[in-house]
C-alpha cells in the first residue's frame, strides 16, 4: 500500500531522505522496537546516531549545522521513522518541531550559535516544557514562576509530560514573568533555555505509560534554580505566544507520526488477511474483512493528502493554525482507528504481543492526547473558522 507518486509527488530528495529513513530504521531500530517497548527502554545511541544521519537538524539550516530542509521533506522522514517505531519518532519530532524551532525562530543570534549545531548534529536533545501538573489544556494558567534577581532569573516550579526530559541537554521551558501581584495572563509567560547542570534542576517522577514506552516521560523540578538571562528566549512576556506557534507546528510532526502509526498497522493487517485462513480461505476473500482495509487505505489517503498539502503550505509562508489542527485531529483519530480495526482483523493474535499491532493501538492512543488533545484541536479549529468569516 505504497502512496501513489502520481496522487502524492515527492522530488527526488524527499524520496532519496524517504529511502534512507527507512534503511536507517531497518537496520537501527526495527529489530529492537518490541524489546525497547516490553522494557520501556530508551536507547540513549540513538540520539547520536540519528544526528550523525541529520535527523535531528532537518529543519535547522546549514550555517548552524543542520540540514535547512523544507517541512515536507521532515515529515515524510518523520512519517517513516514513526512506521517503525513511533517512540523513536516522537523524540525525532520533538527535538525537530519545538526546541530547535524556537530557538531559531526566536532567539538571538548568540543563543543560535551556541545551541543550533550541537542539536543539530545530536550531540545535545532538545525538549519542549510547557504543561504542568494543574495546567494541561489550559495551557496559559500555568504557575511555574520566574523572579529576576540582577542578571540571572530563579526559577521555581514544576513541569510535567516532558517527552524525553531524561535525556535533554536543553529544555525550552515556559515560566511565568509576570508578578503576583499583577497578572497579566498569558501575556506574563517567558521561555528559557533551561539545561541539567543549573543549580536547582532536577528530574522528578517517570511516567508508566500504556504505549509509546521506549519515549521516557518525566516531570521536572526546578527548586530556586538560578538561571543565567542570556537563556531568556525572545522577548519577556511572548513565551506563551512563542510555545502556541511552535505548536502549530509541532502538530504537523504529531500528524506524521500517527500516519507513520497508522500506515503501520494497515499494512500489518493487510499481510495478515492474506495469510490467515478460516472456513477454508484467506479472511481477506471475506468482504467484513475487504470492507475494513478499504476504508484504512481511504482514511490513511486522506491524512496524508491533508498533510502534505498543509506542509506544502506552511513552506510557503501561510499561517496554518487551522490546517495543522485539522491534520493532527483527523491522522490521530485515523490512527486510532485504523489500529482498533487491524486488531479486530487480526482476532485473539491481536490482542497479545506477538504481533505489533496491540502496541501500534497503545502507541496510537496518546497522538489524540499530546501537543493538545483532540477536544483542544476542535477548539482551534472552531475559532479559526469564526475568525476568518
Ligand atoms: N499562534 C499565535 N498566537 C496564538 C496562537 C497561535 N497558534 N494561539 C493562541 N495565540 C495567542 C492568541 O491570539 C492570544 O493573543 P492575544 O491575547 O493577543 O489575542 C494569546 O495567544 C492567548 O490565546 P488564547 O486566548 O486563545 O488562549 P487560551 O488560554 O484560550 O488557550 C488553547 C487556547 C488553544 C486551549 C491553548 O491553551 C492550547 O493550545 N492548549 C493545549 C496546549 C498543548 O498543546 N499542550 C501540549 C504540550 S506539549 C506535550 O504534549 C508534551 C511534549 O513533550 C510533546
């Protein structure tokens, strides 16, 4: 079930970084993935290993080491790792969407010679720490509070869900800046550049997850940690606004990833239906079974024709909040679909780990949760559809 290149056209680069996605993860990650999943282990080599091959700079341009690809190009990378294991995806699409987006976006020259190219050649993994316990879609009431003192600023509080912040040499992080005694909202929101050695850091509790269990998910502590003010990204005061735009990106990745997912288990399930006989035949002469792979492939289609286009239009400079919600509500719902069904297609050998779909279902669950939940893309979506009337 190889997309159409006549219905989704790749150059030839983007097929050339398509091929060598998929060798990569054929030889790197693919005999590992059940293993990294049934231990819940991160493999720390390949952060270093997905830098040398520029998968960790695809987006930073090549003055700071990267590889300044277009956002097409990213995600069908992206899409491809995430076929193989959607773990090792979701660190490639947050270090690629969000830390090394916001440091190139907005931060001062100084900071993107300093941090870019050691992100970019995977010497440093970049998070992205913006929820915190009480604050998940409700995103601005965050309380994670910095205070000035002369140069530096401390930093005290707490931030939670942080995809691989075990292993993260820089964590964009999301502070109030604002003062209690006169709160302006999302208005009083700063970003950092926070890093392990700051006095004050520390690694809190590691989350035990239904699904995506090779991506370590952490809370972290910051206890009156002093924080040098060169680490202040942009301009006091935009960290909210600056974490909502690298969102609108971030949910490109997301989408790519349940793709990758959703890709994933109907090709698995569409092997399967060719081998697995009952009453005589393959369950794929069966039309309750046809009926089920025709609708992944149409539904799969359609989120990938969805975000293509949507990437093609982000490179072009268009605003695409609405779109890049639009993607990630329609591929992760498709991925929770699509793995729902393989299951079923499957029967009982679905429902135990011999076969990867029961992971690809775990895995499938949380793209309709992270980087803002279904309910919180139907919100963007709504609004933008006010706002453009
Ligand atoms: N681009 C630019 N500006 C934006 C914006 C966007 N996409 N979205 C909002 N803004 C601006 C608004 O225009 C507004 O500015 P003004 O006051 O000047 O008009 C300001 O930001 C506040 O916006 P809202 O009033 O819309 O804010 P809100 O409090 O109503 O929240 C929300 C809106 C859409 C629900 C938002 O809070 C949201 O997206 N929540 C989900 C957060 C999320 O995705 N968290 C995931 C964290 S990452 C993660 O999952 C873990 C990981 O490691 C990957």
């Amino acid at each position: 079930m190889l997309p159409s290149p006549a219905i989704f056209p790749l150059t030839e680069e983007q097929s050339e970084i398509q091929r060598t996605a998929r060798e990569f993860a054929a030889a790197e990650i693919t005999p590992f993935t059940a293993q990294w999943d049934r231990d819940s282990h991160f493999e720390p080599t390949l952060v270093a290993k997905l830098g040398a091959m520029g998968f960790l700079g695809m987006l930073i341009p090549e003055q700071y080491d990267g590889l300044g690809l277009d956002a097409l190009t990213y995600l069908v990378a992206l899409e491809e790792i995430c076929t193989h294991d959607a773990s090792v995806g979701v660190m490639m699409s947050v270090h690629n969407s969000l830390p090394t987006q916001m440091i190139l976006n907005y931060g001062s020259e100084a900071q993107k010679v300093r941090w870019l190219p050691p992100m970019a050649r995977g010497e440093i993994l970049g998070a992205f720490a913006l929820s915190e316990a009480a604050s998940g879609s409700d995103a601005s009431a965050l309380t994670t509070q910095a205070v000035r003192d002369g140069d530096d600023w401390i930093i005290t509080g707490s931030k939670a869900w942080v995809t691989h912040g075990t292993h993260a040499g820089a964590i964009l992080v999301m502070a109030r800046t604002d003062t209690p005694d006169a709160r302006k909202g999302s208005k009083g929101i700063s970003t950092f550049i926070i890093s392990p050695e700051l006095p004050g850091f520390s690694i809190g509790k590691k989350e035990v997850k239904m699904g995506m269990r090779a991506s370590p998910t952490v809370t972290l502590n910051f206890d009156e940690m002093r924080v040098p003010g060169d680490r202040m990204v942009g301009e006091e005061g935009m960290g909210f606004i600056y974490a909502m735009q690298s969102l609108d990106h971030g949910r490109l990745g997301i989408a790519a990833q349940a793709l990758g997912i959703a890709t994933a288990a109907a090709e698995a399930a569409r092997r399967y239906a060719d081998d697995r006989r009952q009453f005589g035949k393959p369950i794929r002469d069966f039309q309750a079974v046809q009926f089920k792979l025709a609708d992944m492939a149409s539904r799969i289609a359609a989120t990938r024709a969805l975000l293509y286009a949507t990437a093609r239009a982000k490179q072009a400079g268009e605003n695409i909040t609405q779109f890049g919600s639009m993607c990630k509500l329609l591929a992760s719902e498709t991925a929770m679909w699509t793995t729902t069904q393989a299951i079923q297609i499957f029967g009982g050998y679905g429902y135990v780990t011999e076969y990867p779909v029961e992971r690809l279902f775990r895995d499938a669950k949380v793209t309709e949760i992270y980087e803002g939940t279904s309910e919180v893309q139907r919100i963007v979506i709504a609004r933008e559809l006010y706002s453009r009337s």
